[in-house]
C-alpha cells in the first residue's frame, strides 16, 4: 500500500511536474505558485517515497489571501469549508485508494481545526466526469457553479461534511441538515 505523508521539500521538483501533466484537469503551476500553496495549506500530503510521490493533495484554511478566484469563492459562500485547493494522483497510482485516503486525511485535519466542511471545484468545462463521479461517491454535493477568469474553465463547486462516515465516506447528510440551499452563482 502505498503511503501517505506530509509534503517532504524533497517532493517539490517531482510534485510540479506530476501537476503540470494533469492539466487541464488541475490548473498548472510555476515553481513559485507550488510554493506559496505548500507554504499556505492547512495540510500537504504526498502519496509515495520522498522525491518520487505518486500523489499530492493541498487543503486550504482561511489564513492569509485567498490561492485564485475558486478558493476565494468557496471562502465568502462557505466559510464553514476548509478548502481542497488540488489533487493529483498518477495513472500509475490509480485504483489503489489514494484519493480516499487524501479526503480522509483532510477531513480529519479540516474537523480538527474546527471547519464543519470540505469545499472544492470540479472542471466542467473542459468536462471531468471521473473527478464528479469521485466526489459524489465521497458524498459532495453542487453549491454553485462560476467561470474561472483565469482560463475560461467552467467549475461546479462542491461541499461535503469534514467528518468521515464510519464506512469512511463523506457523510452526504451535512448538506440536508444545513437546508441543501445552494449558493448563488458566482459572476463569470
């Protein structure tokens, strides 16, 4: 099984890069922007040995200013949410469970600085029907949907509990004892 771990400085050079071949599925990164997010996130995880991860995962808080417009977005409608700013994982570390582990991790790590929900964005345009078929699975749900000015992608934002389920899902009730009310739509 492969291990999840802090972000290592060994993984910086090998994180950018497993970044940058998922885009567009993630956004890409100079080396600078890596490092500011590393050096901003509530938690870093890397999936693999030190200098050769297989996987990273960023979540964000609230200190500081906000990393680009979808952290800004989920911070002023969800405050509750810490933010799940990237996750990358190899097709060679596919399947193995990692992208569960990941959310567990930061939804224990989101729990335990006191936020009641994870928030992320998803691409739908250009489309990511495994990452939308992922997080329902883990039970998120649609709250709002926006443009990124950055690059024109059509993002749906998302919103789970941060208290794992004891099946180890995201337990999809927050929503309905919250009121399920979605937020207005962010301008594009």
């Amino acid at each position: 099984m492969t291990r999840v771990r802090p972000v290592a400085p060994q993984d910086w050079a090998s994180l950018l890069a497993l970044n940058n071949r998922h885009v567009p599925a993630v956004n890409a990164l100079e080396p600078a922007a890596l490092s500011r997010l590393l050096e901003a996130a509530l938690l870093a995880l890397a999936a693999g040995p030190v200098g050769a991860p297989t996987g990273l995962l960023i979540l964000l808080g609230p200190a500081g200013p906000a990393e680009g417009p979808n952290h800004a977005w989920v911070r002023e409608h969800h405050p509750e949410a810490a933010y799940i700013d990237r996750v990358v994982v190899s097709a060679t570390a596919r399947g193995q469970g990692l992208g569960r582990r990941f959310y567990a991790a930061a939804a224990g790590a989101a729990a335990q600085a006191g936020f009641a929900a994870l928030g992320c964005e998803v691409n739908l345009d250009p489309p990511n029907p495994e990452s939308l078929a992922f997080h329902h699975r883990l039970g998120f749900r649609p709250v709002g949907e926006a443009t990124d000015p950055r690059n024109g992608k059509r993002v749906v934002y998302l919103l789970s509990p941060a208290d794992p389920a004891p099946d180890g899902t995201l337990d999809g009730t927050f929503l309905a004892r919250c009121g399920n009310a979605p937020c207005p739509v962010a301008p594009g």
